[in-house]
C-alpha cells in the first residue's frame, strides 16, 4: 500500500525513502463495524543515536492527514539533531 501512496498521490518523492504510510481501510483488527472508521498510520525511519529506527507518528483519519505528518516530522529533523536514512 505504501508504493500505491508514494506514486498515486501528492506524497512528494523526498519522502519515499525515509517514510511510509500504512492504510488500514476498514479499522484496526477486530475492530466493531460500528467503530471500524479507516485509519492512516504514517510511520518514520530514523537513525538515531541508538541505531536505525521506525518511529510510528500518529493515527490518521485521513490520507492527507497522514502525508501531513510525515511533512511536519520532516520539517523537525534538524532540530532533533537525527536524520533520515
């Protein structure tokens, strides 16, 4: 799902390597019907001083929430003294 945001959506290619986003359309698992609203999860891949790291963002509602996330954590890693791979 990842490679379907990366190229069919305004996911800039900057992002591709250091971020994914995985979907979750129907919810979490098990999750009730009546609950079951879709789910954006952007995660990150830092190298910190402790190693490389995957480093989940946040839970989105939506796809541009999501992209939203990974812009905003991008625009951070300067001041969090580590990069991305």
């Amino acid at each position: 799902m990842s490679v379907y945001v990366a190229r069919y959506t305004r996911l800039h290619p900057q992002l591709w390597g250091p971020y994914s986003i995985t979907a979750y359309p129907h919810g979490f698992h098990d999750w009730p019907p009546e609950l079951a609203d879709p789910v954006w999860t952007p995660n990150a891949r830092v190298i910190t001083a402790g190693g490389a790291a995957s480093q989940p963002l946040a839970d989105c509602a939506t796809l541009d929430a999501a992209i939203d996330a990974c812009w905003a954590h991008f625009a951070t890693l300067d001041q969090q003294g580590c990069r991305s791979c």
